[in-house]
C-alpha cells in the first residue's frame, strides 16, 4: 500500500485492477485491505453509482484459496471500460455494504460538484451540491465543509475584482457558499473577540472583514468578525501580525493585543489517497 498526496479534499482508497482479474470479472481485495470484510459470508452487496443494491459472489480470505475476492463484475468492468492499472475507489457503507467506483468518475463527479458550489448564488443550489458531494464521497457536509476549507485555503489569494456601476468602482462581495463555510466553521463568532448575537431569525450575526481590501475572496484574507471589531479594522490604530503561510495570528487596536482565532489550526492540512494493490 501506498499513501498518494489528492488535489481531491478527501482521503480515499483505491485498489489498482490488473488485466488477469478484469478478464475473469474478478476483483481480488489486497490482504491490507481484508479486515473491512466479512469473514464468513459467501455474498456481499454492492452499491453502485446511483445506490442501487446487487448481490455479488465473495471468497473470504480464509476459504481454502486463501485470496478474498469479489466476483461479478464483467458488467461493472465493460460499463466503465476499467483497464489494466486502472484504479477503483472503494467505500465501505453501512450494513456491509461497498460501493465501487472508478476513479476518474470519482474525480469528474466531485470536481465538478465543488465547481457548482463555488459559482451557485442561492441556498437551495449549494445544499443540492453539498448532497452530491457527499453522495459520491461518502462524506458528510460538517467533513465536507471542512474539507473545502483546507482546499481553498491551499490556493493562491486573487487579487480583488472591482466592477464599475454607474461610474463607481464596486469591490466583488464574497460568495454564498464561502459565507456558508465560515458560518458553520466559526458559527458566526467573532475571530478576534469571540463575540455574537443571535438575529430575528435565530442565525448568528457576524460580518466579513478583508484583510488587504485589494485581495481577492480567500480564506486567508477574510475574517469573521462581530460589527464592533469590524469598525475597529477600519478606524483604530491598527498592527497585524502573520505567520508565514499568510494566516493573521495577532491583531493590535491602538497598542491593544488581541489574539486572532483561526480554525486551519484545527483541520487537516492535506488529504491523502491509499492505493492497494493486490
């Protein structure tokens, strides 16, 4: 087994076919790979893209061949046009289930899914991309959330788009779905006083400040920050310190030292696959 840094914000494991058990319809499970098989049973459902259950045939390791395989699969294999060396994302569900999945539709399907959750502008569109996303990686969207955190923050910081409208020079706002991602991450405290007040409508109030007002919607330059200290950004005496991958660690209000909470500190900082060969 080797461990393969993803563009992907998820870790996952593949198993890498060969042309022998294609042939055969076959697919042989590594022995790194056979505690997350049934030990005894002689069948084992499998869920497709679409969540459709199929019974298969299945060899537990400790049957007199000693290899624990899946067998069944021509039509998996022809549907997909799996190769020689081609890999499988495998997911182990609930209720022993597996699900398979080449792996270049894993990849188009979520690459796809995080671009729509990038670009949509409304609540229902983003909810509906974070259901794909989480379908296809088996995920759920608090991981997902997370997950996409880390991946945007990996990414180079833009500079600021500006439009003119009606003469006026009008700076980009930041995304739903960014705004999204702060929410349930910061749930809507304040990065630098930890401070909210609850809305109307029961949401958690909070404003989104630019760091360099000339810099683009990346998380590094955004911060969640109560009305108050979002005014202190603009009109106070103001020092910031970074660290040096770019995230702000300290904010001074007139000579005043305050901590800035950041939650990369708390997440991942790079997703892995693991592919098993057997």
């Amino acid at each position: 087994m080797e461990k393969i840094k993803t563009d992907l914000p998820f870790n996952y494991i593949t198993i890498r076919t060969t042309k022998s058990r294609i042939d055969k319809g076959l697919l042989s499970i590594p022995v790194s790979l056979i505690d997350n098989f049934p030990k005894q049973s002689n069948n084992i459902i499998l869920v497709d893209e679409n969540d459709n259950a199929e019974t298969k045939t299945f060899t537990p390791y400790n049957s007199s061949s000693r290899e624990c395989r899946i067998g069944g699969l021509s039509n998996f294999y022809k549907r997909f046009n799996i190769k020689d060396g081609d890999e499988l994302v495998i997911q182990f569900l609930e209720d022993n289930k597996i699900r398979l999945l080449p792996e270049y539709y894993f990849k188009e399907n979520i690459i796809q899914s995080l671009n729509d959750l990038e670009n949509y502008d409304d609540e229902e569109n983003i909810n509906n991309s974070l259901d794909s996303i989480s379908k296809i990686s088996n995920y759920d969207k608090d991981e997902i959330i997370k997950n996409e955190f880390v991946r945007l923050s990996n990414e180079f910081v833009p500079e600021r788009k500006t439009q003119i409208v009606d003469q006026v020079k009008k700076r980009d706002s930041v995304s739903l779905s960014m705004k999204k991602i702060l929410l349930s991450l910061y749930e809507g405290k304040c990065q630098v006083s930890n401070f909210t007040f609850l809305t109307k409508n029961d949401k958690p109030y909070f404003e989104i400040h630019h760091i360099d007002s000339f810099k683009g919607n990346h998380f590094k330059n955004l911060l969640v920050v109560s009305p108050n200290v979002h005014a202190q950004f603009t009109y106070a005496r103001l020092e910031q310190l970074f660290d040096d991958e770019g995230w702000l660690r300290k904010v001074k209000f007139n000579n005043e030292l305050f901590d800035v909470y950041q939650v990369i500190d708390k997440l991942p900082p790079f997703f892995e696959k693991e592919v098993h060969s057997d």
